[in-house]
C-alpha cells in the first residue's frame, strides 16, 4: 500500500562547515536538486566533519533521504508549528541567569 511505504533514495551531496567568527553554520546542498519535503529524514554518509576555528570545509559526500508517508507528512505538517514552539524561549527580565 503505497499511502504506508517509506521511499528511500541515495543521492550525491556537498556538504559545507564553517567555523569563523563571521558564520558558524554547517549546510548540505543537493547536487541532483533533490527536494525535503516536511516529514523527510536526511543522513550525509561517512565520518564527522570537524572544522577547526576560522576553516571551512567544503566536501562532497552521499546523502540517504527517507521519504515521509502521506501520513507521516500531514502529521508534520498539523503538529510542526506546536512543536517549533518548543525550541523557542522568551525572557523578558533584566535579571541575569547564572
């Protein structure tokens, strides 16, 4: 039953870690121009990529998407701003925190 079957594809990627005082960010792009739907999980093949202060590592690698089920994508879609609200955190007092 297809509404159920998850689809996993392996797809060739470049993956980008910067560590400078100008960017810290760490980003996979998509050499096929593969899109991430909602509900999608993305693993990057091989070992860690550690940046030392003020490099940036530019590799290619192979990325695995799992494809989320019709199910799975509407759950996320129904429950991602609730949770997005989770990672969130508001203060709004002058006291510092130790």
């Amino acid at each position: 039953m297809p509404f159920f079957k998850r689809k996993v594809e392996r797809v060739p990627c470049t993956v980008e870690v910067s560590h400078r005082f100008e960017s810290l960010h760490a980003h996979v792009r998509f050499d096929n121009g593969a899109i991430i739907n909602p509900g999608d999980e993305v693993l990057v093949d091989g070992n860690p990529i550690m940046a030392a202060y003020g490099e940036v590592i530019i590799e290619e690698r192979t990325a695995t998407i799992t494809r989320a089920t019709a199910l799975e994508r509407w759950w996320t879609r129904l429950t991602g701003d609730l949770e997005f609200m989770e990672l969130c955190e508001f203060s709004f007092s002058e006291e510092l925190v130790a």
